[in-house]
C-alpha cells in the first residue's frame, strides 16, 4: 500500500526582490516551477528519512511532498534528478554573530560572512550580538533587496550589559530606567531581538524584559551575574550556551554578581543530580528554550582544536596564522575547557530535550576558527555524537531555530506551504554524519544557490571584508 505524504500549497505567495548581478552571479536555479526528483528527504519534524521522494517548488515555496510514485510533476516544471542526494530544511542560526575577532584584531564579515552562511546551508540567522550593528541593519537591507546573497537576517542589536569598567563595545546599564530606554531605541531601529552579558543585574534585566516584550521584542542572554532560574523567572525568552553559562550551582554565589570561578566550577557539577534536574524543570515550566553552541565550544577543549582546510582558505592570511597558532595553543593543555566539562556540556543538552526542553543551535563565530556555515555544520556532527540521532539533530538545527523565532508557520520544515528554504546534500547524513559537509544546492525562497561558488567568491576574505 502506497501512503499519501503530499498536499498541494494554497497560500499566498510573498513578492521575489530582483536579483542584481552581484547576486545572480552565484544563483544555480530559479525556474518558476522546479521538481526535485528521487530524494531523499529529512523534513526536520523529527520523521524518519524518507527515500524516494520529489519536493516541487513553485513561486519561492514548497508545492508539493511526496513519493516519486504519486507525486505528480507540473507541466512546464524544470526536472532535477537528484538520486542519491539528501534534502534538508534551510539550516537557522540563532547565534549567528557577523564579526571575527580573533588575536589579530576585530573585523566585520560584511561580505563574507552572508556568504559563507548561505553556502554552509544557512537560510536564516539571527545576530546574537553585533560589535557594529548598523553594519547589520544595512546588510539584512541589502539582503532583501536583492543586492547581496545571504540568509533571512533577525537584528539582536548591540550587546547590553551590566556595569562594566574600561573600554568596551557593549552597552552598560546601571539602571531599570536606563534599561527601559536604551530597549525602546533599538526597537524605534528596527532590532527584534536584544541580548544581555554577564554582568547585568537582576533589577536591569527584569526592566529590559518587560520593556522589551511591550515593543514586540524578545531578549536572549549570555549570563553569569543572573543564573538560568533567576532569568526564567524574569521571563527571558532563551538562554545562550547552556551549561557552561549557568551559574544557579555556584556555591556562595553573590547576587548579581559574576564569580569568577563560574565555568571553572561547572568541571564539578554532577549532570544527573537533583541541582541540574530543578534547574530544568523551572526552564521547561517557564518554556525557556537553550541554544547549543557546542562546535565553538569545542575549539577551546585540548585536543579538539581543529578546523577544517575548506574553512581556513576563506581566513586573511595574517588571521589565519592567528586562528592557527590559538588551535595549536589549545591543543597543547591551554584550552580553557577540558574535556570532562564539554562532555557535562553535552549531556545537560541531552537532558534538557529528553525532559521535553526546546533546544535550537548556533555557530558564534570567534576567533579560533569558529566560521559560519562551516561551524553550522560541526554543531550537527557534535550533537550526533553527544547522543541525538541524525534526525533529532537535523530537527535541532532547523525547526526548532524556526520554533524560538516564532516563524515555524513560516519555514524550518520541508512541509508543503513553507518558504522554499531547503539545502541539498550530496550524500545520507544519517548513514554519514560527515555528509553535512556537502552541500551542493541551497534554496532560499526557491531560489537555488551554488554553494561551491558561494565558497570560492570568499577565499581569503574573512578578516578583509
């Protein structure tokens, strides 16, 4: 018996920018109807795979989802053969950071960042804090007219923060009413996220929440000074980094205040114990989601310090020798988190989704050679070995990135009706972790990109541009 696994879509369709050339130059397909015939397809709901399927796209949204057998292909469709390639839901990045900083100084990825997103299979990121926001105003601008490839773009604005002393590049906040004012700018700019640093208090975070959600904004935080508990009850609306961030198991922690011990200590906490379990239950019944940022995480562990060759031509070369010189540091014992605390970090990821928690992921690029795309696709292959399946992880780095932005209605699933926003693999994942790595096609709003091409343009930029 043959089961039905289609519907045809019915809803309106969103207007297409045109393209420019700077743009078409890395566009592979864009006929108004395309059927991608005899995939494989991970729909990112956390379904099985399923094998022989044809996903046709009209008008920048998905058609229609089925077996070969039973879908039928439009007249007038372009046909692509795709046996043996795997299609995924457009990866969504939820720390998806558009600077590089690195030993070798700070450095805006305003070209090559977008691109390296969108050609890691990156459909969609939003800036967990930006060191040149207006530079990411301009580039989501830019983005949606058609003027330059990358993903969907949500602005977090710059980074808040707590009292802080010397020179930064986040914005201090002493107090709520300060608080309340700084949030209602960034939302009058057009930000629809904000985040918060380490050593925010509990009276600045709690003002900046409330006057946040009354603009229609979320907030999101990188804490230490505010534990995990302490920022639910707040009503934050996600939580950066998970376990090596949580400072609720600091003994003789001081209110509002960042130990310095805070990571440190977290080499000593017992995952399965009655500590970790309260906290998740407060984040659950608050319905707080986490973002895993375990591939940038990774760098900083002794002996894990590597980055992949495709990833290190995209680097400036005084960067590179930068990025090299931290991995060969790390490798050599001066990591700064060990091995035992990044295997706690991925079994509180574990955890947390067992008990029902929403975990979405993200590259936070830095300078150790975390890179868009390229770390989009680590975080896959490390949540795989903290013990998710292929298809649980496909679904953390999709859906569940489109369930924190509030858009699943929207994308995140190969489901009939959604944005076209899916990648095509050149292999099984699922049979081979390792096969995230290649991507052939990305489609962003039906449009297909070329991901080599996308790759080529950025050689030795990253740093420059």
């Amino acid at each position: 018996m043959i089961t039905l696994l289609f519907a045809v879509s019915s809803l309106a369709q969103d207007p297409a920018p045109t393209l420019g050339p700077g743009v078409r130059q890395f566009v592979a397909e864009d006929a108004p109807i395309l059927a991608l015939k005899h995939v494989r397809v991970i729909d990112g709901t956390g379904a099985p795979l399923r094998e022989n399927q044809t996903v046709v796209i009209q008008k920048g949204r998905i058609d229609a989802v089925g077996d070969d057998a039973i879908i039928e292909v439009p007249a007038g469709a372009k046909t692509l053969d795709f046996t043996g390639k795997t299609v995924i839901p457009g990866l969504i990045d939820l720390h998806g950071h558009t600077y590089f900083f690195s030993s070798a100084g700070l450095s805006q990825m305003g070209v090559s960042g977008p691109r390296l997103y969108l050609a890691g299979g990156v459909t969609t990121i939003r800036t967990a804090g930006g060191q040149m926001p207006y530079a990411e105003f301009n580039m989501k601008r830019d983005i949606e007219r058609g003027l330059a490839a990358g993903p969907r773009m949500y602005i977090t604005g710059p980074y808040l923060n707590g009292p802080s002393v010397g020179p930064s590049l986040n914005r201090p906040l002493e107090t709520p009413e300060e608080a309340r004012r700084v949030v209602g700018y960034w939302a009058s700019e057009g930000a629809t996220w904000l985040k918060f640093q380490g050593s925010v208090t509990r009276a600045v975070l709690g003002a900046a929440i409330d006057e946040a959600h009354r603009h229609g904004m979320k907030v999101t935080g990188h804490l230490c000074s505010v534990s995990f508990r302490e920022a639910a009850a707040l009503g934050i609306d996600n939580l950066e980094h998970g376990f090596i961030t949580n400072s609720d198991w600091v003994p003789d922690r001081e209110p509002d205040k960042c130990s310095p011990q805070n990571m440190r200590f977290q080499e000593h906490v017992d995952v399965d114990g009655p500590g970790v379990d309260s906290t998740i239950r407060d984040l659950l019944s608050r319905r707080v989601p986490l973002t895993s940022t375990l591939a940038v995480y990774e760098l900083f562990v002794p002996g894990r310090a590597r980055v992949p060759a495709e990833a290190l031509e995209t680097l400036a070369p005084a960067v590179r020798a930068a990025v090299e010189a931290d991995n060969q540091s790390t490798n050599g014992g001066k990591g700064f988190v060990s091995p035992v605390l990044f295997r706690k970090m991925m079994e509180f990821e574990r955890r947390f989704v067992r008990a029902g928690g929403l975990l979405a992921a993200g590259v936070d690029p830095w300078g150790n050679g975390s890179l868009p795309g390229f770390g989009d696709q680590r975080n896959f292959e490390v949540l795989v070995e903290a013990g998710f399946t292929p298809i649980e992880a496909v679904r953390i780095l999709t859906a569940n990135g489109a369930a924190v932005l509030g858009v699943l209605d929207q994308t995140g699933t190969v489901t009939v009706g959604k944005r076209a926003d899916l990648v095509v693999l050149g292999g099984n994942p699922v049979a081979n972790p390792g096969d995230i790595r290649k991507v052939m096609l990305v489609f962003r709003d039906g449009v297909g990109y070329d991901a080599a091409k996308l790759l080529t343009s950025v050689r030795g930029m990253v740093g420059l541009q």
